[in-house]
C-alpha cells in the first residue's frame, strides 16, 4: 500500500480508498476497516489529512452549496490524487 486516498460509510462500516505502490490510478480499491489491520500508521496519516480537507470543504459549503456527507468533492479528489487546484 503506498496511502490512502478516501473514506466512505458503507452499511456502517468505514471503507478506504487504497492506492497501491507501484500501481496506476485504475487498480485503486476501496477496502474496508479490517481488511488494513497492518497498515494502521497509514490510516493515522490519513485521518490528518481528511481532517484538514473536511475542514476545507465545511469552508467551501458555504460559498458554492452543499457537499455529499462524508465524502469528499470531486475536485478535492483531483488534488489529492493529482495535486491539482482551482488556482
């Protein structure tokens, strides 16, 4: 596993979106909670992350409408993914 891109509640379970090292975007797979026991460092730097992207999109909600709960926008997906921006 190289790290983790998203989460989303699935029948309330959390899954993630798992990028692979040394695999391209298209074998990205999302794995639930207990399938990544040995890779709870990358799920803690992960859970950081998503913090401070939630905290921008609550910022954002309020200028451009609302979001899905619990997932982030496609365009803070791009600059996860890619390190796109809107600038």
């Amino acid at each position: 596993m190289e790290r983790i891109l998203n989460k989303q509640r699935v029948r309330e379970k959390d899954k993630y979106l798992v990028c692979w090292k040394g695999f391209t975007a298209e074998f990205n797979t999302w794995k639930g909670r207990e399938n990544l026991e040995n890779a709870k460092e990358v799920i803690e730097k992960f859970k950081k992350e998503y913090q401070q992207d939630m905290e921008d999109v609550a910022r954002q909600e309020h200028k451009e409408g609302t979001f899905q709960q619990g997932e982030l926008p496609e365009r803070f997906m791009a600059r996860k993914l890619y390190g796109w921006s809107d600038k």
